[in-house]
C-alpha cells in the first residue's frame, strides 16, 4: 500500500474484520440477507452497495460544509436515492434476469443503514478522500459477509457455485451425488441466512474474545 | 371483504416483514433488549406505515406508473416516470414522518413522549421503505388495500419485536456460550422464529394450485412416450434407464405428493 498511508490503510482494512459492519456494528442487514440465496445476487448486491458507499461518501463529504444540520437527513437520503436509481436503471438496462430476483432490494439499498450510518459517522467530519476509502472499506466488509453467506447457501442448498454444478449433477447422480450426498434444500430459506450469520459471528467472536459482549 | 381479510393475515403472518423478507432488521436488533421501548418503536412503525403506504399508493396511481399521467390529458398517457419511484417514496416517508412529528408533539404529549423518540428513527428504517415498495411490486389494487396493506404489515413488524424482545430479556439469565452472547444468539433466535413462521405458510394456498397443474401437463406426454406406469417412480429404475426417464422422476413426484 505505497500511496496510503498507515491510517489510511486501517479505513479499509478495519471494517474487513474486527470492525465489520454487518457482525460488530449491526449495520445493514435490512436488505442483503434475502438475497444470498444464490452467489450471483450476492455479488451484485455487493458491488452495487460499494458503488453507492463510494460516491455517496465523496458526494457528501464535498457537501458537508453547506448542508444545514437540521435537514441533513433529507439530504442524504436524496444522494442515496439517486445513487441507487442509477444503479437500478443500469441493472434493468444490462441484467434483467438478475434485477427481477433482487426486486425491491436494490430500493432498499437507500434505507440501508450502513450508508446513513457511514454518512452520519464518517463522511460529514471527514475530507473527501478519507471518506472514500471509508466508504470503500465498509461497503468492502459488508459485501464480504454478503459473498460468504452466499457461497454457503448456494453451495449447500443447491450444490451449485454461480449456477455451476460443482458437486456433480443431482439427477445423474455423479460425484459426490453418486455417494448418496443430498442437496440441504432448508438452505435455500430464508430463515437459514440469519443462522448462517449467527454462525459466522460465533465463529469471528471465538477468534478474537475482545469482540464478546457482555450480558 | 374477502380479499381483505385474505391480505390482512397473509401480511401479519406469511409474509412477515422480519422473518420473511428481513426488512427494519436494523432497529429490530438494535432497539429490542426491553418490552417497553420495543413496544414504542413497533407501535410508531404501525402507525408510520398505515400512513405512508396509502399516500405512497396514491403517488404511484396517479403520478409514477406507466400511463399514470393520463389524467392530466391524452398527451401525458405516454410518460412513464417510475424509476422516479425511490426518491418520491423516500421524501414522502421523511417529510410525512417530520408531519407527524409535529403533530403528535402538539397536540397530544402524552404519545409524543413514548412515540417521539422513535419517529426521525423510523425515517430510515426499510421496512417502511419496503412497505411502499412492496406495495408497488405486489400490485396493490385500491387505496383500501394499500391501507391494509400498510396496517397489517406494521402489525405483523410490531408482533415480531415484541416477541424476541420478550425472548432477549429472558435469555439474560440463561448460559449461552461466550462468543454467541448479544447479537450471535439474537441472529438464531430469529432464525428458528421464522421457520415457525414458515408453518403459516399452508394458511391460504389459494394462489399456489396453478403452478403444480401445469406441471402436470408436461409430464403427461413423456409418460406416453416411455410408456411407463406410476410404479415406474422407483429410484432403481431411473438410475439404469436412459435420459428420458431420469428427466421424468421430479416431475412424477409432484404427480405423487398433489
């Protein structure tokens, strides 16, 4: 990282860990776990949620000087909003298919919480390129979430991986069909996307026990 | 009369907000450790909702949807504004919620002070940006409905925090392992409360006959064509025969289970 300085580094590489958005600060599970049924969506999502971050944080930051405190909601809310009619008109334009299974989540990308919060947090006291790498870094951990709980999912609901059979083909029954192996169906529901991530915070929280919460 | 009374339950308990489609998780989380607060923060989102949902529908009918502006004269039938939807929706939802913050503090203190903390909480909170784009997608048909609409979903949100915030203030006293405490535990309770939600899935299965049917139909011709019986479901069977009998073993299960 020659052109970042150490602090700088830290605005990305924090939220990647021990300060993800989505398993320590509890931001944004609003509108991604329907979604992680299938790896493809995830990524989207997750890509499309970096695109937002980024700019909104920049659009912000450049604004924060002029925006009056008392409608700063609202005014965030219009960035986020246009940030993400960009993102769904490209998604209708290019990938049609993939935007009638996101549905109202891409919409949703504006309430997500992680976006006010960085906003709120980060973009309105900080300069434009510092609020960048910020946005960039949470948007970073929150799609890395995305992308594992989608891999599980995908992988164990349906032993696919993007819509590859990586597990043999289940009617066939070849490879590890062929000994018997079952697709966990159960994945697929969307209830299973709230254990898998209450797995991935018991498993972040036994490797590092600073992170427990006491009660 | 039907119709709504269908919407209302299938609302509140199949498509729950929290444990079907996971919107206003965040608050859901965040605001759920006491009874009280927890009961404040549905209520105002009840109330939120049924106020949003109607307007945010009146907004769609007349003013976003294609051919909306018709109203207008014949030379606005063409436009077609609804990727405007979003940022219609969302001012509606943070001006509508200031309103009734200003409304409620004047006139009746009282509810403003166990409401009014919530309310600029509420303005980010996707379930009710979700509320209003659900109503849009599922095609809503009057302003009645989307008022049930509205109302019911914000039961069923205030039901589901209600619940896990009973459930959190009883499990303080309970061992859970270390790393789980807090938000670990809170993530799989609220999984295994939404597969029992799912059990209200067989409530209403009007809507879901015609898929199986048509599958039934595909299936008759390759029946034909291998000449085979229902016995011929075996898995012993479609193992050593050709493709065509691999293909039809799914579809003569559906045959089994209706």
């Amino acid at each position: 990282m020659g052109i970042l300085s150490k602090k700088d580094a830290a605005l990305i590489l924090d939220p990647l860990a021990d300060n993800n958005p989505i398993t320590i600060q509890v931001l944004g599970i609003c509108s991604a776990l329907a979604i992680t049924a299938e790896l493809e969506a995830s990524i989207v999502m997750a890509v499309s949620v970096l695109f937002v971050m980024g700019m909104g944080n920049v659009v912000i930051s450049l604004m924060r000087n002029i925006i009056p405190s008392k409608i700063r909601i609202i005014v965030q809310l219009v960035v986020v909003a246009t940030l993400v009619i960009v993102v769904d008109q490209v998604l209708k334009a290019f990938a049609y298919e993939l935007s009638k299974t996101l549905s109202v989540f891409v919409g949703l990308i504006i309430t997500n919480c992680i976006i006010m919060g960085r906003f709120e947090a980060f973009a309105l006291a900080n300069g434009p390129k510092r609020s960048f790498l910020d946005g960039i870094g949470n948007a970073a951990g929150y799609g890395f979430i995305l992308v594992v709980i989608g891999f599980f999912r995908e992988l164990l609901g349906s032993g696919t991986l993007l819509g590859i059979k990586v597990l043999g083909d289940p009617i066939e029954k070849t490879g590890l069909y062929a000994f018997g192996y079952e697709n966990n169906g159960f994945m697929l529901l969307s209830p299973m996307a709230l254990i898998v991530v209450g797995i991935i915070i018991w498993v972040q929280r036994s490797r590092n026990p600073a992170l427990i919460e006491e009660n | 009369m039907l119709e709504h009374i269908e919407l209302f339950f299938k609302s509140i308990f199949i498509d729950n907000m929290v444990f079907a489609t996971f919107l206003g998780m965040c608050s859901y989380l965040a605001v759920s450790k006491k009874v009280t607060t927890a009961v404040g923060l549905g209520a105002a989102v009840i109330f939120v909702l049924a106020v949003t949902v109607p307007l945010n529908w009146l907004l769609d009918q007349y003013l976003l949807r294609d051919g909306a502006l018709a109203w207008l004269g014949p030379e606005y039938a063409d436009y077609n504004l609804s990727f405007l939807s979003f940022i219609l929706f969302i001012a509606t939802i943070a001006t509508m919620v200031q309103l009734v913050e200003i409304v409620v503090e004047k006139f009746s203190p009282s509810l403003y002070n166990s409401l009014g903390i919530f309310l600029p909480l509420i303005a980010v909170n996707c379930a009710i940006l979700g509320g209003s784009l659900f109503m849009q997608s599922r095609d809503i048909q009057t302003l009645g409905l989307a008022f049930n609409y509205g109302l019911s979903s914000g039961i069923g949100w205030f039901l589901a925090i209600l619940a896990i915030a009973a459930i959190r203030e009883k499990i303080r006293y309970s061992n859970v392992p270390a790393p789980l405490r807090g938000l670990g535990i809170t993530f799989i309770i609220t999984g295994l409360m939404a597969i029992g939600f799912m059990s209200f899935g067989g409530m209403l299965t009007g809507g879901d006959e015609a898929a199986p049917q048509e599958e039934v139909v595909a299936v008759a011709p390759t029946q034909e064509v291998s000449g085979l019986t229902a016995d011929a479901t075996q898995q012993d069977l479609t193992q050593k025969e050709n493709g065509t009998v691999q293909e039809e073993t799914p579809a003569t299960n559906n045959l089994i289970n209706e």
